[in-house]
C-alpha cells in the first residue's frame, strides 16, 4: 500500500484529519508575485545541499571535441542512448531494486514528460480511424492532461479519471499509485507504469516491478531536473522502435551532455553504496528519506495546529531497499481545505503560497497539491504562512 | 543568389553538367551495412578536428549541484533559457550580423526540430474546426514532412510543395532558401524562416535578416549535433508565449547542461574573432569556410569525371561577413544521376553510399542528397565510391 508519482492515492478517498470551519477575510498576505511562495511545481531542489556536500565526486568535465554526433550507437534500438548511460540505468535499478530490466529496451527521453508522450505515439494505431482513449486515475498528474489536450493529436485523447472509464473500446491507463491500478481490462487496455517516485527516498521500495512499459526520471531520482533526462524501460521491441521514432521526428535524440552527467551521478549513488571502504558521507537515498521524514513530521504537526487543512494518511510498508517499514514520504503535499472553504488552491494563494488546484488533477477545488521539495528556507516559510491561517482563524 | 538549409536551391530549375548513359551491373560493393558509408544524415564531423584544436579553451566542467532546477529565470518569456546561452546567442549574431535580434524573444528548443514544431503549434489555431496548411519549396527538408505526417496533429497538416499550393486558405510556409520564398500571400501565410545553414562556412551573408519567425542550430553553427539546441528568435509576444507552452507540454524545458555549453563554445567563436591580441589560430567560421570549400572542389573534380551524375552549379554573393564573394558550400550535395538511372538513392547504394533518396524532400528518384558533412576518412572514400561509377561505366 504505497503512493507513487507523488499524486498520493485519490485524496476523496482517504481518511482526512478533522478541521474546524473557517472565513476568509482580509487574507494576511496580498497576492504580489514577489511573495509568492510558488510551490505549484515539483524542482526538487532540496537535495541540492547534498550534491554541494559531492560536489568534488560529481564533477564532469566536457572538452569541446566532445559529443558533436546526434548518435551514439548505431546498433542499439535506441541509438542516441550512450552506452555509458545505458550502464548507469542499469545499475542503479540493480542496486535499488525496483525495476526489472534484464531482457528489455532502454529508451532515453528529453525528460519522462518527452516519453509519456513517445509512448502514447507508440501503444496508438496509425491505421486507426478513431484516436485511442488515455485515462489515469483521479488525481492523475496534470500533464498528462495538459499535453494531450494541448497537442491535438489525431491518434489518441484525453478520457478522464480512469475510475469512471467504462467504454468497451480500447484505452491506454497511465498507472502511477501501486494501490490503484484501475486497470478495466487486460485485453483492451494498454499500461504505462510512471514510476517517477519510486524511489526510496519517497516510499517503500515493496517489489521488483515488471512491466511493460515503465518510466523513471533523472528529475526525481536524484533532483536533477535541469538535465531533462528520463527513460523507459520497455518490453517489446516494436513499441521500443516507434518510441525512438517519435523522438528523432520530434528532438532528434537527447542532449549528450545531460546523458554523460547522468551517467556520471547515478554512478556516485551507486558507488557510494557499493563501497567497500568506510562510509564517507551519508548516503543519497538515506539522506532523502531522512530529510522528506522530517519535512512530513513538522507538516503534519502544523497542519494539525492550523486547523484548517487536512492532509491523508499515508500508508506505510516494509522496503526492500532499506530493510525497514516506513510511511511514504510524499514528494507533493494534497491538502484539502475543510469547513466553508470551496476553493483551496485560491485560499493558500491568499495565504502567499501558490499550488496547483485540484481541478487540474481530476478531482474537486477543495484540494490542492504542495510541492514538499522546495529549498529549507522555502518550506520554513510554507510552515510560517500555513500556521497564518490558524492565527485568521483565532 | 544564396541557398540555405543545405537543401539547395530547387535541383529541377537547374543548369546540370552533362553526364553520359550507364548500365548497372555487378555492383562493385554489396549492400552490407557494415561497407555503407552512411551520408544519409547530417551530423557535422567535419568540425571535429577544430575543436580538439580549441579543446582547452572550450572545455566546460559543471559540478553535481548547479543546474539542478527546469527553471531559469521566471520573468524571462522563455523561463527555462539560461542567461548566459540567451547573451551568447545575441553575441554571435552581432558578430556575424546575420540576424536581427533587438526587440525580439529568444525561444531555445531541444535542436531546432522541436522548434518547428513549437512553430507551427504556436501559428495554428486551437479555435479552428480545421488544421492549418504546411508548406515548403521543394525539396524541403524530409523532416518537415516526417514529423508534421508521424504526429497527426489536428492543428496542421502537410500540403506538400509551395510552388503548387493554389489553395485560398491559411498556410504556414517552411522558408530554407533565400532565392525561393514561394510566398503565395501576404495576408494569409504564416512564414517560418529556418536559418539553419545562414552561417559564413556555408554562404555568403548577404544581409541582416529580420522576420518575424527565425530558427537556428548550434548543430549547424558550430557542428555540436549532440547537444540539441536551437533557438527561434521571434518578433510576437504571444507566438514566442505559445511556443514555450509546447516545449513546456512536450519536455519541460531544455537540457540545461546544453545550454551552458553551447553558451561556452559560441563565446569562444565571438572570442576568437574579437580578440585583440595576435591570432593564436583559424577562426571557426574561415576554417569551416576552407574546408567545405576544399570538399566541394574535390567532389565537383570526381562529379565531372565519372560521368554518371551531375550537381547543380553553386550561386554566388558578396558576403557581409567575410567581406567577399564566395560561392554556396552547401552542407549537401544533390546529386542527380542522368541517362537511364531512375532510381538515384538505389544507384548509390549499390556503390556503397546510403544518401537520402529525392522522393522524401518532394522531387524526383533521379536526386538523392549526401552529406558533405562527414569525417575525411569518409569524405576521401566517398570520393573514390564515386569514381566506381566511372570503372563501372567504362
């Protein structure tokens, strides 16, 4: 029972703190860009202490002779992929454990965002008259609805929250929460396994996943969202192919200069648990872990204070990885304001805090999604803004 | 009279040197793809020898904890362009004085492919019932049409050559060659002008080029094809707005390890040409000038004497830049074989060249394109494939 992607299981569905109602009047904070607190995206920029701590270990230097070629391998179906990128994905899902590889195809995408979209281009049909239905339980990540929409495609649209999908017509389910794979059927339905938090940092790492088609990211990995780097890990070499083809008619390939840096750190997290030597430093996914434990311990005791938000309960469960059980550590926060207040995201807006709404997500105004990877100053300040709410309430 | 994108002014309209019927049989090499001398991309190796030249100059060594966030600069239009590569990009363009930039936004892409298509999602309308027309002289780029093809989008569609496009609706026109903008109205086309190939290595700079939708490539500029970055320099607002919200939709930014170090090796050309002390070595642009310049004397020499193709005489034009005339170095030959051969892209790879056969750039079988772009090792055995032709015929 663990929550990946961050969207946390559907928050309608969970047991929420109880909250006294509330009135908002003359918020305390006025709506000025330049106070804004914006946590509406997910730069997981709190690990970046961390890497400033490695910094002499991480280092890569690029000369300029250096990966001027748009190729790397001309025999693997992914030719742009370095090989030396390739190893690293490699290893460090044979370290944590949390994804099967062996046997399968290793696409590098502009990002996971470049391959959500390289997948639907893929699982779609062509020949077909009709574009393919997508769907992803509510609350689903809000790109995927944004780039669907966006795009037009002919080959495939938007469908909603896969919980209230019933057509008996083929469909792709973007799955990211182990807890609900609404899959409606085996033979019509294709799965796309968005493992973008299934690290051990923000959950229990519960099994080996083995599926289709699955896709992790540099991003939330280790916090290197810069370097717009994901990949899929994919079972069947014609799909593999016509996600590559999406990519060379779309970017041509991937930056070489993010594929080596890539490299090169997930090596150091790998390196740094493999070592035989003493332990110089804490380890990265540790590190995380310990940091998102406490930024949820001191969330929970202000929410609890404030009295006018919930958060839900998280699941707990033994990991793998780290040989103990304990409670996801979400990367983003479901707030969900109780009382007489309708629309949470434009309340913490007031409050000088700005989240995405939860209509963008599939589900009602009365949620809003926090991001809990900001800088320790930032979330020192989201802590301050969020006990605001109890003192305009008092 | 310059021709740009490597595309070569229209082949079809051209004066092509004589060339004597052939018979082919027994093809001296075999269609064993580990003989192919692959020339059917573009990937600039020829540059490679001047930056292991410049190789401690350009070197850029970037630490595990910089560029860690997808953002930039939040009150930049293009959030997630790094100051110093939108500097370099303005810096290279007063050098060179190919482009006006002043007034106007820089829009940075994964290369320029995810430009265009940036492009034509930002010039289509998401109100229309309709997708909107593309168009592009041929031969256009294949790209173009592989990518506007493979995505199906509902907002534009392809309509093929613009010399035979008759139709009194709305239409974007892809623009590569200065002597043939096909426009075909002034109020209702949409034009795009790619300016990849509007470098001094390539052509004359005949003039200071300001439209209001120009695309670039560091690829093509300074030959870094690995590191997919290209930049739209956009007079609209609300154009350059939406094609952020594609590459925002599609990828969530650009690699910001490319970024810096194509801001690096732009500064270095600007260096170069600006410094005051003695020249140390040859500037990018002069040497890259030479050695197309050597390559195209050498293959007109081999064209001239196998008797079996012919290549369109260059244009020539004074050039701002260079402060003479000079003739097109195009970064591709197209080739057409004469007499009885139909099928020019087979002929060629029965010598054991793969080039791009004419049919994907919307002209005849009778072309194919080759790169001139390649290493010389490939570049001299490209030559000697060639004058098989020639044993062959004789």
């Amino acid at each position: 029972m663990v929550t990946l992607q961050g969207e946390a299981s559907d928050p309608a569905n969970q047991n929420w703190l109880p909250c006294a109602n509330v009135t908002i009047t003359n918020p305390l904070i006025t709506d000025s860009s330049n106070l804004i607190l914006r946590l509406e995206m997910g730069d997981p920029k709190l690990f970046v202490p961390y890497w400033k701590m490695m910094s002499d270990k991480c280092s890569v230097v690029i000369e300029g002779w250096k990966f001027m070629s748009h190729e790397s391998d001309a025999s693997n179906v992914c030719q742009y992929l370095l090989p030396e990128l390739g190893d690293a994905i490699k290893r460090i899902h044979s370290l944590v454990h949390n994804a099967a590889i062996q046997d399968k195809h290793i696409i590098v995408g502009t990002g996971s965002t470049q391959l959500f979209h390289a997948a639907w281009f893929a699982l779609s049909s062509s020949d077909s008259v009709r574009p393919i239905n997508i769907v992803s339980a509510a609350p689903f990540y809000s790109l995927y609805l944004d780039g669907v929409k966006a795009l037009r495609s002919g080959l495939y649209q938007w469908a909603g929250d896969a919980a209230t999908y019933d057509k008996d017509e083929p469909y792709i389910e973007m799955v990211t929460s182990q807890n609900n794979p609404v899959v409606r059927s085996a033979s019509q339905g294709k799965l796309i396994h968005d493992f973008a938090y299934y690290w051990p940092q923000y959950t229990p790492i519960t099994h080996h996943a083995d599926h289709d088609l699955m896709l992790f990211t540099f991003s939330k990995c280790t916090g290197h969202a810069g370097s717009r780097i994901g990949w899929a890990i994919v079972k069947d070499i014609e799909v593999a192919k016509k996600m590559v083809h999406f990519i060379q008619v779309s970017t041509i390939g991937v930056s070489k200069e993010s594929q080596i840096r890539a490299a090169k750190i997930l090596g150091v997290v790998c390196d740094s648990y493999q070592s035989l030597g003493p332990k110089e430093s804490e380890h990265f996914f540790d590190y995380g872990k310990r940091l998102l434990r406490e930024r949820w311990d001191r969330m929970r005791q202000v929410i609890g204070q404030c009295e006018v938000f919930t958060v839900a309960k998280p699941s707990s469960a033994y990991c793998n990885f780290t040989k103990e059980s304990f409670e996801t550590n979400s990367a983003f926060a479901w707030v969900k304001c109780e009382g007489g207040i309708e629309d949470c995201g434009t309340y913490l807006k007031n409050l000088g805090i700005l989240a995405r709404p939860g209509r963008l997500f599939g589900v009602g105004p009365e949620f809003a999604r926090i991001s809990m990877l900001s800088t320790n100053d930032e979330f020192d300040e989201l802590l301050t803004r969020l006990l605001n709410a109890r003192r305009e309430y008092n």
